[in-house]
C-alpha cells in the first residue's frame, strides 16, 4: 500500500482505539501527513524520471510543508485563479475540487501544529470530535483529488507546488 493511503489507514486504527489524548494527536497528525505524501508523490510523479532510482524520493523530500499551503491559496477562488492564469499565461479554469483541497490543506496543516507542537490545549479543541474531523478532512482531500489529478489545472497545481515561489519572477 502506497505510504499516504497507509498513512490514512493508520489515522482511521487511532480514531477506533480507546482515544487517548496521544492517539487523537497522533490521529491528526497522519491525517495531514497521508495528504502531504498524496500530493509530494504525485508532484514528484509528474516532474521525476523513472531512472535513476531514488530520484522520485528526493524530489519529494524537496517539498516545504509551509510553501505548499502558501502555493495552494492560488488555488482557492476564481480571481487567485485567474490572476496566476494571467501571471503565467497558461489557462488556469477554476476547480472546486482544488479550491477544497487547498483549504482543507491549510486547516489540516494547522491542525497538524496543534496536535504536534501545543502542548497546552488552553482552547479545549483536542478531542475526538477534532481528531476526527481532520480525518475526514483528509478523506475529501484523497477523493476531491481523484475526481481532479488528470486534468490541466491539477497538473498546474502540482507544478506550483514545487515552483510556486519562483511563479512571480
């Protein structure tokens, strides 16, 4: 099984056990990184060559967690996607299913914090609730992703994923 439905898989065994405070976390924290390795491999999927070997792996170590949600808000609106259009001059049409991975992204990716570095939970949001509702955050992501990854705006997605700093120059 491929790490990211691996990764998911193993954030569905921690919602089903006696919920502790640590398996929450944990939990969310897989939740978010099972869309991470969805989306790093299939950027690293669409730039890397079959050989040598390895060469997919590195690309994918490459990625920043804070520059991909930062790339993903090109992705959120029709105007962020028609203003890249124009920046690049390539045809970015907008997609729902992008614009909903690219917000559920950055809330998972801010969850992910919580969970992982916020020992205190002075707001009282650790909870199964939460755990789970990250979880299904990153289920919509997995099957948004498989209605949109053979179009054109997906493959432009990908490719701002890794490139999207350098877009502007």
């Amino acid at each position: 099984m491929p790490l990211a439905e691996d990764l998911l898989e193993h954030a569905s065994r921690l919602l089903k056990l006696p919920n502790t405070e640590a398996d929450l976390r944990r939990a969310v924290s897989a939740s978010y990184y099972a869309v991470f390795h969805l989306l790093s491999g299939a950027v690293a999927s669409q730039v890397s060559p079959a050989s040598p070997p390895g060469m997919r792996g590195r690309i994918q170590r490459v990625l920043e967690h804070r520059a991909m949600k930062n790339a993903m808000e090109l992705f959120r609106t029709p105007e962020s996607c028609a203003k890249l259009s124009a920046n690049l001059g390539i045809p970015c049409p907008f997609s729902a299913d992008l614009a909903e991975i690219a917000k559920a992204y950055g809330e998972l990716q801010d969850a992910r914090h919580l969970a992982d570095y916020d020992v205190v939970d002075s707001s009282g949001t650790v909870g199964l609730a939460w755990a789970s509702d990250s979880f299904d955050k990153a289920n919509r992501i997995f099957e948004a992703w498989e209605r949109a990854k053979s179009t054109d705006e997906a493959r432009l997605f990908l490719a701002t994923l890794i490139f999207g700093a350098k877009w502007a120059k």
